[in-house]
C-alpha cells in the first residue's frame, strides 16, 4: 500500500513537472508566433510597397514613352517642314 501511495505521490509529482514544462513552452511557442506574426506582416507592408513601386514605374514607363512618341512625331513634323514641296521643284522647271 505504501508503494501505491509512494508511487501515486511521484506520478503526481512527475505531471507537475510536465505540466510547468508545458507552460513553459506554450509561452515559448506564442512568444515565437508573435515574431513571426511580426515578421508576416512586416512582408506584407514590403509586398505592397513594391506592388506600388511596380504600379508607378509602369506609369512612368508609359509616360516616358508617350513623349519620347511625341518629341520624335515633333521631329519628323519640323524636318518635313524644312523639305521643299514638290510643287516648289516644279515651279523652278
């Protein structure tokens, strides 16, 4: 009967100890998701930084190439001007 008793007292004990161990880790585990909480959404504040970054680099790539579209028709514009007519060479004839 004393061994049950002895036995029953440690295994009381034992589970104590398992049980402190397991708060212990509980608290771990929540510390570390916590972090990781952090951590998602320091990345998600990156990702949609970089999704506007990408957004206003599209724009400025179009814009960029709308005006060099516009200064090059500009071009051509101001060097047809400068070319004789054709009924300029026929009149000299």
């Amino acid at each position: 009967m004393w061994n049950e008793i002895f036995s029953a007292i440690k295994q009381i004990f034992t589970l104590n100890e398992q049980t402190e161990r397991n708060k212990e880790d509980i608290k771990d585990f929540r510390r570390e998701l916590k972090a990781v909480e952090d951590r998602l959404e320091q990345l998600t504040v990156l990702v949609i930084q970089l999704a506007q970054d990408i957004h206003n680099h599209k724009k400025e790539t179009e814009q960029k190439h709308e005006n060099l579209a516009l200064r090059l028709e500009n071009e051509m514009l101001k060097f047809e001007r400068r070319l004789p007519s054709v009924d300029d060479g026929n009149k000299g004839k």
